[in-house]
C-alpha cells in the first residue's frame, strides 16, 4: 500500500462461507468470520488494507469509489 505516490491497495472478494445478506460488506476489524467468512478478514487483518466482500462484483467494486 503506497498511499504517498496516490496509489491504494483495495482488495475485493466473494466472501465465501460468509453469512450476511448484506451485500456489499467494507470489512472492519470488529467483522465476524462467520458474517464475513475467515479469508478476507485475515486478509484485512494481515495487510490493514479495505476488504470488501459480496455476491455481486461489480456492486462490490463500486463501493470503494462512493464519497461518504
């Protein structure tokens, strides 16, 4: 993750064996594995960088460019 050049590392997956219907999820340090599944929260564990899970990949691509 090189935020100095500009550049930011994001990282999307299925999420697969995750529960939530709630789709897409931005994964927090206080996600569930069983929500989230355990691969991307150790993902986002190990690298501090924004994992987001979901079933659509275009819907859960698009939420790292929303401006909240």
């Amino acid at each position: 993750m090189s935020s100095k050049r500009g550049i930011f590392t994001r990282i999307v997956s299925r999420g697969y064996k995750g529960l939530s219907n709630n789709n897409p999820i931005l994964i927090n340090s206080s996600s569930s594995p069983s929500d989230v599944g355990d691969e991307p929260l150790i993902i986002h564990k190990n690298t501090n960088c924004p994992v987001v899970i979901g079933s659509n990949r275009v819907k859960r691509s698009k939420i790292f460019n929303r401006k909240d």
